[in-house]
C-alpha cells in the first residue's frame, strides 16, 4: 500500500496548511483534477474555486481560491495560491 501525500498549501505572505493527506483535489482551468499516491507528475494553473486536502492524519482543509498552481511530483504536492481563505472564513454568517 502506498504511503499518504505530503501536502503543503502557501501563499507568498505564509503556509496555509502543511501535512499529510489521502488525496487533494483542486479546480484547475482544464476541470477539477484529484491527486491520489502514485498519480503521474503534474503542474498546471489553478482557477477560482476550493482547494480540497483530505484524509490525512493532520485534518481535513478547504481552502478558497482565485488563482494559484499545482504541482505533484513523488506524491509531494505543493500548491502555491493567491489570494486563499479557510473555506469556512468565506461562508455566509448564520443570521
């Protein structure tokens, strides 16, 4: 069994989020892609949308999005973003 993704989510000011993860799946501008152990090497530019790290023993994160990049190589996946917020920091307020 393959081991889990090593996942680091920055933007140029900090490291939004660094750990380990079953798989991550981001909204590039060909169509969503999902990146799993052993997936073939990848760079592509990301479009607005969420960033989605899951499965990992360092938690789950969502990660909203205006533009940014993808790279995966040797199950290390780097995605450099700007600008991104915490999915839950973009959600409607309860009224």
């Amino acid at each position: 069994m393959a081991g889990p993704l090593t996942v680091d989510v920055v933007a140029p000011d900090r490291v939004l989020w660094s750990g380990t993860a079953e798989r991550l799946v981001a909204p590039t501008v060909e169509g969503e892609i999902g990146l799993l152990t052993g997936h073939e090497p990848v760079l592509s530019v990301l479009r607005a949308g969420t960033v989605r790290v899951r499965g990992g023993a360092d938690g789950d994160a969502e990660f909203a999005i205006s533009s940014g990049f993808v790279s995966f190589d040797r199950d290390v996946v780097t995605v450099v973003v700007e600008p991104a917020v915490p999915a839950e920091e973009t959600a409607p307020a309860a009224s």
